[in-house]
C-alpha cells in the first residue's frame, strides 16, 4: 500500500508539473494555457512517454471529474442569470440548431459514402455534443467570461448538454431496434425540470440560507456551503443522466449574484489552479494519436473534422447572427469543440457494434483537431475585440 | 464505467457534506471542528451507516494524502525558518524525549505483563510516533501557528518522523533476526540530509528562482510554482521513506518568508478548505469502534493509552521546561496525538506476525483515544491563554 501511495503521488507530481510547465511556456509563445495541458497529457501519457501508463484508474478519472467540477462552478460563479434570461431565446436557437445542423451533415456524409444508415446516424450524433469545459477555460483565461457572446455559449451548452442526452437515447434505442418513447420523454422533462428549478428555486433557497449559515458559525462556511451544493448539484445532474459539470454550472449560476459571489470566486479560483489542470492533462491523455497513421481513413477523418467544425460554425453562428459578424463567429466558434463528448458516443456506438473501428478513428481524429484547434482561434477572435483582456496588457501593469 | 463515476461523485459528497455539517454544528457546541470531520468518517464509514464501504479504495486514498500534503503545506508557509532555527536545540530535546520515554513506558509495560519481548518492543515503537497533522490543525483552527510553542511542536514533529523511521527500522529487522546497520544508518543519513538541504538550499533556490518565474509569464505561475515544489518534495520525502507530509510542510516553510508568503498562504487555505477534510474524515473512517467491545483487552489499553499520554507529556513537557509550567503543557499535549502513525507501526508487527491481533487492537484504541482527546484539551490550554484568538473573539468582530 505504501508504494502503491507513492507512485500514485508521483504520478500526480509528473501531472502537474508538466501541466504548469507547458502552461507557462505555452504563455510566451501565445499558446492558450489548455492547449498546453492537453498536450502535457499526450506527451506524458501511454501514448509518448508512459510517465502515466493508465488514464482510466479511479484516482486520476476522480481528479479530473473534479476538476471539471471546480471549473465550471467557477464559470458558472462568473456568470448572472439575468444576463442569461436576456439571451436565453437566442441561446436556445443556437443549442438548437448547432445541433440539428452538424447531426444531418455528419449523417449525410455517410448516407453519401458506403455506410449503413446506423453508422450514419451514429456519426451524426457524436457530432452533436459541445465540449463545454475547453471554451469556458479559454474566456477565462482570457478574462472575457462576462461578455454577451460568453453567456450565450454558456446558456447554449446547458442546452446542447439536454438536446445531446436527447439524441444519444434516441439513437442508442434505434440501434437495439426500439425506441422507448415513454423513457426518452421523462429522462428529457426530468432534465429540463432540473435546470429551471435549480435556476429559480435554488437562487432563493441560496438567499434566504445564506445569512443564516454566515451567522451560524464565526468560521464563515459560506464557502463550504457553496462546495456542498456544488458538488451535491453535480451527483443529481449526473444521477439524472446529464453531465456533472452542467450540475456544477448551476450551482456556480445559483451563487452568482449574491453579495458574497466575489469572496467565492477568488477561494475558488485557488482552488482551480490547483485542480482544473488534472482535467485536460486527462483529456490530453486520452488523445489517440495513432488514429492518424491509419491513412485510409484520413480522407473520411478530414471531411468529418470539417463537417463538424462548419456544422457548429454555420448552425450556432445563425442562431445568433444578431450579434453581428463577428459575435456570431465567436459563438460559432465556441461551440465546436467536442473534446471527450463526442467520444463518449462514439465509444458507445462501438461497444453496442453499430460502428466500425474505423469510423471510431474518425470520430477521434475529429475530437482532438476541434478541441485543439479552437482555443487558439478563439483567443484571435477575442483579442482583436477586446485589446484590454490581452496578456500583454495584463502585463503592463502586473 | 459512467456508473462508477457517478458512485465515487457520491461519495465524495457524503463526505465533504458530513465533514463540513458537523463542523459547523460542533463550533457552535466548542467541539474543535477536526475531531467533528473524524466523527464524520466514523458515522458515514464501514463502520456505522456505511455510506463509504471501504476507506482503502485508491481514488480516496489518494484525497485524504493530497488533502493532509496540503494541511502540511500551509502549516509550513506559515512557519518562520528563522523561529525554528531559534527554537532547534529545544524541538531536539523534545522530540528525542517524546521518543525515548514513550517507548520504554510502553516495552516496560508489556514486559511487567506476561508478553515476548518481540511484542513489548513492538508496542514501544507504536508508541513513539506523533501525527502531526491533528495538531497542526488544531493549532491553525485556532490561529495559534505563529506561537512559540506551535514552531517547537512542528519542528519536533519533523525530527520525530525521523526518529520515528529509525525507531521502526531497527524495531522491523529486529522481529526479522538482524538488524541491518548499514542499511539504517544510511536511510538516516539521507533523511536528515535531505531535511537540512531542503531547508538551507531550497530556500535560497526559491529566492533566486521566484522573481524569475513572477517575471516569466504574465498569468502569475508563482501559486503554481508553490504546488509544484510541493508535491515534488512530498514525492521526495516518500521515496526516501519518510512521510509524504514532512516534505509538504519543508516546502511551506522554503516559501514561508518570501514576499509572495501571504497571498500563498491565503490561496492555500481556500484549498485547504476543500481538501482537507478528506484526509480527517478517512481517518475516521479507519477508526474500528469494535475493538471497545473485546473487554479482555479493555484493561491492558487503557494502561497503554494512559503510558501513552503520559510519556509525551513528560517527555516533551520536560524537553520544554524552559517555556514555564504552561507552555511545557501545551508543547506536551501537543505531541500526544498518535494518528494513523502508530496504527501504521502496529500494523506492520501484525503483519510480521510479532504482534497478536488483540495487541493490535490495544494499539487502535491508544490510537483513537489519543487523536480524539488532544484537540479539545489544546483548545483549552490555548484559548485560556491567547483569547484574542478564541472564537468568540472572532465572532465580535466578522
């Protein structure tokens, strides 16, 4: 037990040590920061250097879920609901057709080539789900989370979590033959039931504990208190079969505006910089790249990776052209990485035998190049707008 | 795969939520709120409502070491290099008195009783031990790091530990039949080695590397910076077979008088706030209430528990005679904690096959009466003395 404790630490050292290193010289060259986690996964991982020969052991999948927890009870900190009432049609718009668009690119696709139609309507699922996790560490770095733009991919990826659960039963159910109706309808009421009573109950059930629980203690548990129902959001999100991390939103959303709100996201921004980077290392690690050697299926990959990027592009950008021009591209743009969602479809589909191994790659090849890819572009996007959130005049006055 | 996610995201709950509810309740009670997180993972562990089954499972293993590596750590910025330095020569007498005493209280014990000599040297080793993780925070709950009696009782911890490995390395090859000299001697050499190179070296290192690294990236990597030296010197301080923890606190107190000090210190304990309360509660969750019940034995542990309190209070009260009466107490009780220390010595002997299971379970209650009875009576002796930094105090004035 004693060694097993030590090369579970030591494995976490490596971890976070090559995360922060490669944050901090992905800094200099203006590289985002998770980009660089990523990357420290993939070269500490199985695939190059084996430093951590197991993604998937208990320990790391818990550091990571945990991270993606912290960080989006931070963003969801970082956000107002009235802001997110005001965009909220729109939101819904985008959610919508960011789905509906890649969904039928990615089916078509395949109806076109030689595929069976399962396949089809597999692939076009696993181009539905957004990575919500990447863009929201992109503006926070960026320091642009409380822009307009920021809380319509936010409110939209809360949506898009709902619409992909949606169509994954679906598709799941099509593949075994039936569709149970009756199942998929009450998993997606619960779910949309969840979100609008946290959101409205919760904020008052925050407000009217809040200063009971200051008063109770001299320690202040505020903080504690927002960590218990964040992580208590996340169970019940995950328990009703939505991700954790939409649970952890609405929690963050819940404390948002509350006069307390600022004290909580600097302790949870600690916090963040300590755990978040365990996520995308994770993620980095899960990253195949050998899925590129397989070269015959390198025309199919490259098609489906941009079907996907023009899907989210096209579909989230006409949701939400009232922004202008350059609004829509950035909500376009936020919502095309798939990161470990389109994955998880896709792995899905395989399990079940509904997709070959080979449009498994596909799907892979599609998850990394949209998860990498984006943060780069977007953090373009967003310095040319708004010059005063750059680094560089950060560091002018540090 | 999902499944199991979502029932170690459970857990994790149950636990952080138990952890901070009882806390909160027993401040209000004058409870320390660390025994209340231990009481937390007695009632929520095997033991009695089961919510955790196994205690011993990696991924928790894993929080409750981070959690104390973090403890450690924030105990160590808060410590000053130069108050240590001051108060060496005493922490040695201390720490060498709380060794030698309680070891040959407790071989004396079992060799007045009808016991081998193997199993009295056993037990003495099991005595020898200090968890300084208990009173650590204890002492942080209180706000009382910066005292004169809190610097000793660090700095004896930290020659405790290696005393401790000494002890358990002469102890071990001994049930064995020979005592490896060289091999121990060596293993001793390196500690110390390594503790004084840390703190002399690692220092300066610091120094010239900090501003460089604040000057590197703009994002201010020198939080990030503090982690990594951190669970760099924990993995250190395991490999060479001392506590993980020991390294955690030696890398605190590298930082403890830079500049950067105080927002470290600040960013640490929102961490500490989240993380922490694993290590306690799974502390409790190792705490097997059963052994109460074997009355035969009841008589022979509440001698070994009282030998126990009674040697380190002497033992080191007297190595601090020259604080006065009061602080030699409170330097006395604070070193009586055994923790998972001395549990993990005796666990060795029953694997060994030197100790029967029913000394072992004498050792479990020495253990838990320790733990449990040090933080309330510290609270006393402090809080008399310094009621500036009483609770009540604080509740003047949030």
């Amino acid at each position: 037990m004693e060694a097993q404790s030590a090369r579970i630490l030591l494995q976490i050292f490596a971890i976070f040590a090559a995360a922060k290193l490669l944050a901090v010289v992905a800094e200099r060259v203006r590289v985002p920061a998770v980009v660089a986690e990523i990357v420290a996964g993939i070269m500490i991982g199985p695939q190059v250097l084996g430093w951590v020969k197991n993604p998937q052991q208990d320990w790391l999948v818990t550091l990571a879920s945990i991270g993606a927890i912290v960080l989006l009870f931070d963003v969801g900190l970082n956000q107002k609901l009235s802001s997110i009432m005001r965009v909220g049609m729109m939101a819904l718009v985008v959610a919508a057709l960011g789905v509906v668009i890649p969904f039928f690119l990615g089916y078509g696709l395949l109806q076109l080539t030689e595929h069976s139609q399962t396949e089809a309507i597999f692939l076009g699922a696993a181009m539905v789900a957004t990575s919500v996790g990447i863009t929201a560490r992109v503006l926070q770095d960026l320091n642009a989370l409380r822009t307009v733009v920021a809380t319509i991919i936010l409110s939209a990826a809360v949506i898009d979590d709902i619409l992909g659960m949606l169509v994954l039963a679906v598709v799941s159910s099509l593949s075994q033959g039936r569709v149970n109706y009756a199942e998929i309808g009450s998993v997606t009421v619960v779910a949309v039931a969840f979100t609008i009573f946290t959101v409205l109950v919760g904020r008052r059930v925050v407000r009217r504990l809040g200063p009971r629980v200051v008063e109770f203690a001299a320690s202040n548990p505020y903080f504690a208190l927002g960590l218990v129902i964040c992580l208590g959001l996340s169970v019940v999100a995950e328990l009703i079969r939505m991700a954790a991390i939409i649970g952890a939103f609405l929690a963050g959303l819940v404390f948002s505006e509350e006069e307390i709100a600022p004290t909580m996201r600097e302790k949870m921004h600690s916090v963040s910089e300590f755990l978040v980077p365990f996520f995308f290392v994770t993620m980095g690690m899960h990253m195949d790249l050998s899925v590129f050697a397989q070269t015959q299926m390198l025309l199919l990959a490259t098609m489906v990776t941009l079907l996907a990027i023009l899907g989210k592009l096209v579909g989230c950008g006409l949701g939400a052209y009232r922004l202008g021009w350059r609004g829509a591209v950035q909500v376009g743009v936020g919502m095309v990485p798939r990161g470990e969602v389109g994955l998880i479809v896709a792995l899905i589909g395989l399990n079940l035998g509904t997709i070959s191994s080979g449009l498994y790659a596909v799907v892979i090849v599609m998850s990394m190049v949209t998860t990498l890819l984006t943060p780069p572009v977007l953090k373009l996007l967003f310095v040319r707008v708004t010059p005063g959130s750059s680094p560089d005049a950060d560091r002018a006055n540090p």
